[in-house]
C-alpha cells in the first residue's frame, strides 16, 4: 500500500475524513513538496487542493490524490465533505494553531473537527520507520554532507573565522547537489566548542583549539545529520583524552542499537562510557540521538527519559559530547539505521582526530 492507501485504512468509518495541512505530511503523502494546499483523504479517494503554483507540477508528480486547483478552499472542501458524506473530519493536532483550527471550524461548520492527537500519531508512527526509498534519499544527502566535508578539510586554512569555515562547508554542500541545508551550520572553535548549538563567529581558528562542525544535506526534503571535532595543530593530552572518552563513547552506543532495545538504555551505555574515562558523562548535556528524515528532528529519541523502542527501519544519530565549560568540547555524530540484527551506520567520514 502507499501512504495515503495506509491513512485510509485507519479511517474509522465511512464517514470520517482526515485533512492534511502541514507542509511536511503533504510531501510524505503525496511526494510533492510545496508552501500551500491541503489534502483531503476519505475512503474512497485522496484530494492535493493545491494553488496556481505548483498545480502544473503537481499534476505531473503526484498520482496517489487527484490534483486540484485551488478556487474557493472553504467551497471545495465543503462540496467534497458533503459529496462523500463526510460528519467527522479529523486534523492534524501538532502541526495546527489555535487561529488555524477556529478558521477551519468556521469554514466547516456542519462537520465534527477532530482535534485530537489520533491522526498525528499515527502520521508519526507511520515516519518513523523509513522505506528502502527514503533511507536511500538520506543516504544520498549524507554522501553529499561527506563529500563536502571532504573538500573542506582540503582548503581549510587557519586564518579562517568559525563564519568563514561554516559559509565554505555550506558552498560546498550547494555545489554537491544538495536541495537545502539542513540546519544552520554550526563551527565552533576553541572555548566556542564548549556549547553545544554554537552559533559560528569572527572568532579565527587558533594552534591548540577543537573545532566542531555539526552540518547536513537535505536532498529531496530528506536531511542528513553528522559532526566531527577536528583539531587545529597540535592539541593537549588532556583534550586528547576528552575526544577519545567520546570516540568510544560513539562506538560503545552504535554497538547498543538493535531491535528491541530502549533509546533510553542505548544512551546509558554511551554515558557509561563517558563515565569510565573520568567522569566525563558530566559534561555531556543532551540526549544521544534523534530520528532524522523529512525533519531535522523526529521520533524516536534516545536520551535518559525517552520511551522508544528501536524497531527495523528507524533512523537515528549518535552523537555523544563534552563540554567542559570556559576550555573546549567534543562531539561526534553518526546517523544509524536500524536492522533485524543491529543496526548499518550510514556515515563514512573517518572518526579518527583530523589535524588541521
């Protein structure tokens, strides 16, 4: 079944409805990726009410809804609610605010809106396994993020700014075939490596200092999620041992992920690690990983209050840290997918310390 012929299936009766309106859910649902428009999926048939344009486009791409032309949404809606029957229209909760939710109330008044949480939970327990075709897609934007940073580590210089270094390394995610970014990248330098969403600054690139960058590529709205510690020249023993405690700390969590396990027990055994090094586990400050796909951030977590159970076909980092607060930091980051026995590491850039 493809996705919208799974959302039908859920529907509770023949006269239930769900209305998509995120800009996330119509790119899963229907493969096309826009600002505007709904979609409409009741039993028999799935509507993408979509304006001037994208219609054309979306006529050619998309064939899981029948493509319309946005006219009149209140009037188009209202004639396909009532064409197919429709008394309960169910909405995505997360995605949709008070004023969205009281203007479609207006609009809809002759049908019961459900707010609650049923349908978005079940988009997410939907995206939270990847298909073979998206692992491939993020699996492509990783290879773009690699490549990048493999160019990157050939013309870095050390009279370079944390900004200079971050705009060098997104030219060359673009320049790689890259659709987007998929955040904002950060390069964090000497004391600057220390906070863990650093912002990049004028700061220059010093003998002595971590610096690291935390970047992805998004590749048909599928992102990509990795980051490296480099060193600048020489650094000292005491930084040595910090990137190590997180280098076995990464390697000790990717050995944890397997079917069936708890995100909360896979992030225990990367900070047992930590903690074996020297009680570094109390410098590390978030949660080991997050789902990635068509959000930088998704189900399922691995941190110490998350109640996932890792299943084939998730996706997530592992990314443990330090950060020593007024010195330096380290963080390492890898994205996994899930298997039957394990789990396949979908990053390839080396992890050994790069000296720059």
């Amino acid at each position: 079944m493809n996705n919208i012929e799974r959302l039908q299936k859920m529907l509770p009766a023949d006269n239930c409805a769900a209305l998509i309106t995120s800009d996330v859910s119509r790119r899963y649902f229907c493969g096309f990726k826009s600002s505007a428009g709904v979609i409409l999926v009741t039993k028999e048939q799935g509507y993408l009410i979509i304006d001037s344009r994208y219609f054309d486009k979306a006529k050619q791409r998309v064939t899981d809804c029948r493509v319309m032309l946005l006219e009149d949404m209140k009037t188009q809606l209202s004639e396909l609610l009532l064409k197919h029957n429709i008394r309960s229209l169910m909405l995505e909760s997360d995605y949709m605010t008070l004023t969205e939710f009281a203007d479609y109330r207006e609009k809809l008044h002759f049908v019961e809106l459900d707010p609650s949480p049923e349908l978005s939970q079940f988009i997410w327990d939907m995206r939270i396994i990847k298909s073979g075709e998206e692992v491939e897609l993020i699996v492509k934007a990783q290879r773009i993020a690699e490549k990048a940073f493999e160019r990157l580590i050939d013309n870095i210089s050390r009279d370079m700014t944390e900004k200079q270094v971050a705009a060098l390394l997104n030219y060359y995610m673009m320049d790689c075939g890259a659709d987007d970014l998929s955040f904002e990248t950060i390069a964090a330098s000497g004391v600057n490596s220390a906070s863990p969403h650093a912002v990049p600054t004028d700061k220059k690139l010093c003998e002595g200092d971590f610096l690291t960058l935390d970047f992805g590529a998004v590749v048909d709205s599928y992102h990509s999620d990795m980051t490296r510690t480099l060193a600048v020249g020489q650094v000292s023993p005491e930084m040595e041992k910090l990137y190590n405690a997180v280098y076995y700390a990464n390697q000790d969590g990717i050995k944890a992920v397997r079917p069936g396990i708890n995100g909360k027990v896979v992030d225990s055994v990367a900070r047992a690690t930590l903690a074996a090094w020297g009680g570094y586990d109390k410098y590390f400050w978030h949660g080991l990983g997050h789902g990635v796909g068509l959000e930088i951030h998704e189900q399922p977590t691995l941190s110490q209050r998350s109640r996932s159970m890792l299943k084939p076909g998730m996706i997530v980092t592992v990314e443990p840290g330090a950060y020593i607060s007024g010195k330096f930091g380290v963080r390492i980051e890898d994205m996994v997918v899930v298997t039957e026995n394990g789990c396949d590491v979908l990053t390839k850039s080396t992890k050994n310390l790069i000296h720059i």
